[in-house]
C-alpha cells in the first residue's frame, strides 16, 4: 500500500515536471515569436520611413523638375543655391547645377521665376534676331564708314596737293622773308646799342625815383598810422553813440478799431512783415526810445498790403493813456527779411532772486523770434560766433572777485571777466548795440501776455490807479474820416481797404 503510494507521488512529480518545462518551452517560443515580430515591426518602420523620405525627395525633384520645364518657378537664391548645392543623389546634383549654368544664359531683364528650359529656346531666338538686326545694321554702318572714308581720302589727296601748292609759295616767301630779317637784323643791332644808352638813363632816373618814393612811403606811412589813430577814435565815439540811442521805432499805428483791442500798422509785406511778430506801443510825442515807457503791447495778425497790417492789442494800456493814431511801435527782437542775433555775456537775473535766469532769458528770446548765437557763461565759457550781423549785445552784471573764494573759483570768475571784456571789445569793433541786462529785461516783458490787464468779472481794483492830472492826456477829436469809413467796414465785418 506505501509502495503505491510512492509510485503515485512520483508519477505526479514527474508529471508536474514535464508540464514545467513544456509551460517554459511554450513560453519561450512565444518570446522568441514576440522579439522577432517586434524586429520585424521596427524594420518596416524604418523602410516606411526611409521609403517615404524617399518618396518626398522625390517629389522634391520632381517639383523641381517642372519648375526647370516652366511649370512653377525659382527665385534667384534657389538658382544660386542649385550652383553650390550637393545631395545625395549626384544625378540630381548635375542636373540642378546644368540648370543654374544654363539659366545664366538669360538677360538680368528676364525675371528669376521666368528662366526655365522652354522659355530659353524663344530667348536665344529672340537674342539671334536681335544680333542679326545689329549685324545688318552694322553692315550697313560699315558700307557708310567705308563710303565716307573713301570720300575722305579723296578729300585728303586734294588737302595734300593744295598743301604742296601752298608749300612752295611758302618757300618763295620765306626766301623773301630771309631777306628780309638780314636787313632787319641790321637795323635792330643799330637800335640795340641806341636802347643800350636809353637804359643806362632810364637805370639813373629810376635810383632817383626810388630815393624818392622811399621819402613819400615813409611819410605816407606816418600818414597812416595818424589816420588809423583817427579813426579808432571815431569808431568809438560812433560807437558810443550807437549804445546811447540803442534803437529807433520800426513803424506807426495808423488806425484804432474795435474799441482799443485791434489797431493798424504801417509796416506790411514790403518790409517783410509776418503774422506773429509782437511790438510794444510807445507815446508818439516821445522823443528818446530809451526812455520811453512801453504802454501796450500788439501781435501783428494780418499782412494786409506793402506797407498795412492788421494787430490785435495782447496787453491792454491804462485807460488815461489809451492807444492813438501815432503813436510808435517797436521791436527789438524784428528786422525786416532777417532773422535778428543776440549775444549774451555774464550772468543776468531777471526776477531779483540773485540767480542767473540765462537758460528762461534764452527761451524768451526764441519765443520772440529772435536767437542767441554767442554766450559768455559763468564759468568763463565762450560759445558761438560774435560778427556784425550781431544787432546787440546783452551784459549781464559783473562778478566779483571773492577774497573767501578759492583759488579756483577766483581763476574761474577772472576768466569770465576776461572773457567777458573780450566779447564787448569784439561787439565795439563790429559797431553791435552794447545794452545792459535790465532794458532787455523790459522789451521782454512788453510781450508778456500776462501783463494784459484783466476786463469783466475778473476785473481788478489795483489794475486801473486813480487818473492823474499831471498823467491825462487829452484824447484827439479831430477823427479822420478815412478812419470813420475803416471803421464801419470793420464793424460790419469787411475787409478794411488800405488807404
């Protein structure tokens, strides 16, 4: 019974056993299978896609090819990228590289996508056409040059024959002439050695005249160092007059309209006048421009004719000293057809802070319509070009020389100054306009609009001081009737025609 029982443990041993290795030997076909369907997938893969590498290369060139046969085209950077460019496929290459060659053939008047194989047959035909019409005009050039120089030549011998006619005349009179010079040759020795005597004198004479020419240039140059004196002097006496009277008016109010607020002048296109140009009003009883006080102000809106403008009043006058025909306008930031250069020297403070307002002076005057073309600044710096198209000269106050200062600062301010007295003797010598920084300061402010006195709800009590006697000036009754009939027209609002 234990026996049976052993025979059959062994025999489901052995049974197990030989299941084992069959379930292994299964599973490593399968693997084996698995691994090798694997390869066999991952190589199709890559021969698909080798295959369709292919086959876009292929479409590559055949793309390519239809273009060389017209059917699309190239640009320029293609074609010459087909004479350097190398593939895989070396037939390709040649082709593509024959392509570029041959397209050289075609003219730079023939576009890139243009040139192709069907269209270089019909160039080169239309090329030979057009080398066979030079050729016969050519020909026909020939046939012309020949017949010109055939006629040339002929017109040559006849030249040479005249020319061998006239050469023996020639000889004839130079035999003559010959003659002729041995009696002059005579006749020239004779008066050589008369000459020879006549120069001896003439040496003698000129030794005097030059004893007494050097006498008359010595005292000529006395002469001329006493006239130079002179004039120095004149120059600065002309000078200082000119820095005296500083200026004169430019032009006159000729009518008043519109209550006060819009005026006309007598300057107009004839003296290069333009919309813009600001001038300040000045009592037409004063004499001295200096001392005048500018009243108003008034910024030309119109041209109206060669000598007439129309202005608008942009600064308002008191009201016992309002503007009249005659009274007188100027500025000093307008000459006429010219642009006017100001030069400015030092420091200038123009709101009493004790620091220098140059840079707000500068854009005043540019606002004015005038430019500053030189500056001598605090440091001592010259800048910009000083000549007589200068029309003044602007100086601001003078430093001091600080005891405490330190020893740069001091060489800092004497540099200035030397500076600064170098640019007014250089004004002095160009004849500009010397004036001191406070006149500049009150033609700047007559175009300041702030300075128009307020009308309406925003009147002010401090703007209009109480009407002084000695100050009233009687107003003239005498109106003109040229003004009555401007004035009507302008309040009918038509145009005012120049008297």
């Amino acid at each position: 019974m234990v026996a049976r029982d052993d025979s059959v443990i062994r025999g489901s041993l052995i049974a197990c056993m030989i299941f084992l290795v069959l379930s292994l030997a299964l599973n490593f076909f399968l693997w084996r299978n698995g691994d090798f369907l694997s390869t066999e997938a991952e190589s199709a893969k890559d021969r698909l896609q080798t295959v369709s590498s292919q086959v876009r290369t292929m479409e590559n060139q055949l793309t390519r090819m239809k273009a060389m046969l017209g059917v699309g085209g190239f640009t320029q950077a293609q074609i010459d990228e087909m004479k350097s460019n190398a593939s895989d496929d070396p037939e390709m290459t040649d082709i593509e590289q024959r392509f570029a060659r041959d397209m050289t053939v075609f003219g730079p008047e023939v576009p890139p996508e243009k040139r192709n194989y069907p269209g270089l047959p019909e160039y080169l035909l239309n090329a030979l056409r057009d080398r066979n019409t030079q050729y016969a005009t050519s020909q026909e050039q020939k046939t012309k040059i020949r017949i010109d120089a055939e006629a040339e030549i002929a017109n040559a011998k006849k030249a040479k024959a005249m020319a061998e006619e006239k050469a023996s005349d020639a000889n004839k009179k130079l035999a003559e002439q010959s003659n002729a010079f041995a009696e002059d040759r005579d006749r020239m020795n004779l008066e050589k050695e008369q000459t020879k005597d006549q120069l001896n004198k003439i040496v003698q004479d000129y030794n005097s005249f030059r004893s007494k020419a050097a006498n008359e240039t010595k005292k000529l140059a006395q002469d001329n160092t006493q006239l130079l004196g002179t004039i120095d002097t004149q120059k600065k006496k002309i000078n200082k007059f000119l820095n005296d009277q500083f200026e004169t008016t430019q032009g006159l109010i000729r009518f008043v309209v519109s209550g006060g607020k819009v005026v006309m002048i007598n300057l107009g296109s004839a003296d290069a006048l333009r919309p813009g140009v600001t001038f300040g009003v000045i009592d037409g009883e004063e004499t001295r421009l200096q001392d005048a006080s500018v009243k108003a102000s008034i910024q030309v809106i119109k041209v109206d004719g060669p000598h007439l403008a129309t202005a608008r009043v942009v600064a308002i006058p008191e009201i016992e000293n309002p503007i009249i025909p005659g009274d007188k306008v100027y500025s000093p930031f307008w000459a006429p057809g010219r642009r006017v250069k100001i030069a400015l020297a030092g420091d200038i403070d123009i709101d009493g802070d004790g620091r220098p307002d140059n840079d707000a002076i500068k854009g005043q005057i540019k606002a004015a319509g005038a430019e500053v073309v030189a500056e001598v600044s605090a440091s001592g710096t010259m800048t910009g070009k000083l000549d007589a198209g200068v029309r003044f000269l602007v100086i601001g106050e003078s430093p001091e020389v600080s005891v405490t200062a330190s020893a740069e600062e001091a060489e800092q301010q004497k540099e200035e100054l030397r500076k600064r007295g170098e640019m007014q003797e250089l004004a002095s010598q160009y004849g500009i306009t010397i004036i001191p920084a406070w006149k500049l300061e009150s033609y700047l402010r007559t175009i300041d609009d702030t300075l128009t006195t307020p009308l309406g709800s925003a009147t002010r009590g401090e703007d209009f001081e109480k009407e002084s006697a000695v100050n009233r000036r009687r107003l003239p009754v005498d109106i003109a009737d040229i003004y009555k009939t401007q004035k009507e027209n302008y309040q009918r609002g038509n145009t005012v025609v120049s008297p």
